[in-house]
C-alpha cells in the first residue's frame, strides 16, 4: 500500500522560472537560465524617485493604492508570463507517475471511499469561491507555493492545495467581500517596460500581443525541426536537456550546469515553451466576471484602467498572499480538502498497519530556505504519517537537499534520500530508472517482482538509484 504526496516550490512568487529554476528551481530562481525574467534588484525611477528595489518591497499590497499602474506592473508583467509560459515536460512525467503508480491502486481506491463517506471533502464549498470541485482524489496530493496555476495545465484540482494562492484569482483588496473570481480568458496587461506600469490591455493592444505570440510560436516549430534533423545528443543526450544548457558525465554523474544559448529572460520575453494546455484541469469558474453584478455597471476588467471589485467598484488584486498582507482571502475550501485528505490517509495508515505495510513518499522539488512553507510542511508530515512502516522525505534542491531538522532523521521511520540536483534533470532521470526497472520487472523476474512493479518500494528505490545511493532505498 501506498501514498505519495508531491509537493513542490517551482517558481515562487517571481514572473521566472519554469524550465531552471522555475518548476524544478529553488526559491530564488538562480540555478539555470530561466523562461520567465528574475525580478531581484528591479529599480525604477520615475517623476524622480525611486520606486521598489526588490521582490519583497514589490510583493506587498500597499502599493495598489499609492501607485496602481506601478502595482500592476509588477503583477500585470506576471501574469502575462505566466499565461505564454507553458510548464515543462517535468509535470508530464509526474503525471504519468501518479497515473501508473497512485491513482487505481487498492491503496488510492480505499482512501478514495473514505473521502466520500461523509468526510465533508466536497461539501464545505462557498459560492464565493472561483470554481467547484466535483471529484476526489486517489493516493496523491500536490501542496505547492507556486502561484503560476501551472499545476492545473496537469493535475485535478481535487489533488491540489495552494498555500500562497493564484494568478488566475482575483479579490477585493478591501476586502468589501469574501468571494474570489476568475481572470477571464481573454485577460491581458498592457505593459511599459520604460516605467514597469501597466494596465489592461485594449483590444488593439492584444492583436498586436497575438502576433507577437504567433511569431514566438513558428520560431518554436523552427528550433524543434532542426533538433529532429540534429537527432539525438552524444551519450544519450536529448535534445531538450541541450537547450536547457545542463552537461553531465555519465547516467549518474552530478549535475553541472552550463551557460545557456538562449538570451537572458526578460519581462515579456520568455525563454520558455509556450502554453498549450491552459488551466485544463482548472473546473469552470463558479463567478464569471461577465455575468457578475457590478456596482457601476461596467466591467470590472476595463480596458486601459486596471481591474475593479464588482461589489465597491474599489481596485481589484490577486488572490495571492503577499508580505506585509492583511487582506488576502484564503480560497478556504481547497485548503480544507488537504486537511480532510491527511486526516484520511493517517486513518487509513493506521487501520491497515497491523495487516500489512504502508509506506509514504513525499518528494519535494526546489523548496529553498527564502520562503520556507514547503520545506516545513514536508518535514512536518514526516511526523503526521509516523504511523506507516516507512517515510521516504526524497528532497531534490542544487543547495539545501538535507533535512533542516536534525531530529528528523533519528528516528527509524523516516528515511531521508537528499538529492543534489536541480528538478527537471532529477525527474528525467528518476523516470528512466522507473522505466528500466519495470522492463526488467516484466521481461523475466518471479511473479514476486511482477507484483512489485506498482509498489512505492520501487519507486523509492529508483530515486535512490538515481542519486547513486541504491542501498538507501531497499
């Protein structure tokens, strides 16, 4: 029996990181060459002064109402980035993981029947929040501190909990109201890189963003032909892992990355894939901003001014907790499913636990020390779940790949397999263990091995494997 909980701190709050140090990163987005623009060290001067200077002097509420085009500078750049930026193949692959390995199996089927006797899992939904969730979830979970809304491009919004918020939510910054909206799909933020302001853009304006994206998008098609006519690298090198600009020596050789070709991102120009499967996972939205009564009559989305509360006709803000925020509104209900679905695995691990094993693995990619939430949640559910014959904490991050609390790793149910590597890299090659392990598994082993193809123990066992520590993950 198994559960994996995944849980991830890919990009942060920052308008970077998807293919570096973006969805595989660490909190500060410095390991590779990121798609999407750093924001550290951002100066702008304007009227003679100077406005913010880094992230968290731009990441706070305040500065909605002494400069709001300067606001949605910052947020409006984000969110156009976010929306042209597609994830990378890394949530494909976990995808498929959680499909093969977490999704059918008994384990996934028992907890699956008790979310739905009267757990409370779906019925504590308001209709002020943005969207409705109609289904459960099996053996897996994402907890992630991204606020991209990538995670939706490739998993149920059942599996989902965003400890920081979305891009694609918006509130209040009164808050007059406790309801949260979606963006609409069309939404985009016309930006002056001079002043780094922005406002919505105009229809005019997003014709000319459209061609701009269209142009971006044959360049693509241009650079994925030559890489088919280059074929593959040497030593089994893809073409992917070539323009991402990371080299190794040797399957399991460390990481070492190198200076990419691509230019430096920059806002609104991005160096990743674009976005081809926008928010499918992401249930339609529960308050459409086009059929919200609005208190002045008008949209709450104008163009050539910035967005609006329906209710107050007072500015409108991110569902995203910033610092210094005494204003954001918890989307309550999808943090009230990821309680009921721990409550429910540690039930379920202690009711079997006199019959049989029960393992958990809680992989944590690219949560640095900036912001800690991921990073303490991983090692807080470690002592949740202690109840279960093992706990695998897997922790992939370039810097900070050991535990943060010593006492964690004194105790016979924790096993900790720190992986020094940036996420995308540690993916791909976890994958290709898996792969490997389960063609060995079917092509002659004893119907023991056969039966162990969808058993955590070997999942666990090719992330060690991965990282050269084999004897770590028996």
């Amino acid at each position: 029996d198994r559960c994996w909980l995944f849980r991830r701190q890919w990009s942060g709050d920052l308008p970077r990181c998807s293919q570096g140090a973006g969805l595989q990163g660490a909190g500060s987005g410095a390991y590779h060459h990121p798609p999407l623009p750093p924001t550290f060290g951002l100066t702008v001067r304007r009227d003679h002064h100077c406005l913010p200077q880094d992230y968290a002097d731009l990441c706070v509420p305040d500065w909605l109402e002494s400069e709001p085009e300067f606001y949605w500078g910052f947020w409006g750049g984000c969110f156009n980035d976010y929306r042209d930026t597609g994830p990378h193949e890394g949530y494909a692959i976990i995808r498929k993981w959680t499909d093969a390995m977490f999704r059918q199996s008994d384990f996934a089927e028992r907890i699956r029947a008790r979310l739905q006797d009267g757990s409370g899992f779906l019925g504590r939904q308001s209709e002020d929040e943005p969207y409705k969730v109609d289904s459960y979830p099996g053996a897996f979970y994402l907890f992630t501190s991204n606020v991209d809304a990538h995670s939706f491009d490739h998993f149920e919004a059942s599996e989902i909990r965003e400890c920081h918020g979305n891009i694609e939510c918006f509130q209040c910054d009164q808050p007059c109201i406790a309801k949260i909206w979606r963006a609409p799909e069309d939404l985009r933020f016309a930006l002056n890189k001079e002043t780094m302001t922005a406002t919505i853009a105009t229809a005019e304006q997003k014709a000319a963003m459209e061609a701009e994206t269209e142009v971006a998008k044959i360049a693509e098609d241009e650079v994925d032909k030559e890489d088919e006519e280059d074929g593959p690298g040497e030593e089994g090198e893809d073409q992917g892992s070539r323009r991402e600009g990371g080299t190794s020596d040797g399957e399991n050789a460390a990481v070492v990355p190198a200076p990419s070709s691509a230019p430096n991102a920059a806002v609104g120009r991005i160096n990743g894939r674009s976005r081809l499967t926008t928010l499918r996972y992401m249930p339609p939205p529960q308050n459409d901003p086009a059929t919200m009564p609005k208190v002045n009559g008008g949209s709450i989305f104008p163009p050539g001014a910035i967005p609006m509360c329906p209710s107050c006709g007072e500015p409108a803000r991110p569902s995203i907790l910033m610092f210094e925020d005494d204003s954001y509104i918890w989307h309550r209900s999808q943090d009230t499913r990821w309680k009921i679905f721990k409550k429910c695995v540690a039930a379920e691990i202690r009711e079997i636990s006199s019959e049989r094993k029960a393992r958990v693995a809680i992989l944590e990619i690219g949560a640095g020390s900036n912001v800690t939430t991921v990073r303490n949640t991983s090692e807080q559910l470690v002592s949740y779940f202690n109840d279960a014959s093992s706990v695998s904490l897997i922790r992939v991050n370039p810097e900070l790949p050991l535990a943060d609390d010593p006492e964690l790793v004194r105790g016979d149910y924790c096993e900790m397999i720190p992986i020094m590597s940036y996420g995308l890299d540690a993916i791909k090659r976890i994958d290709k263990i898996i792969e490997q392990w389960q063609e060995e598994c079917e092509e002659g082993a004893d119907s023991g091995d056969l039966a162990r193809r969808g058993d955590l123990r070997g999942f666990a066992a090719a992330v060690g494997a991965a990282e050269g520590a084999e004897e770590n993950a028996k």
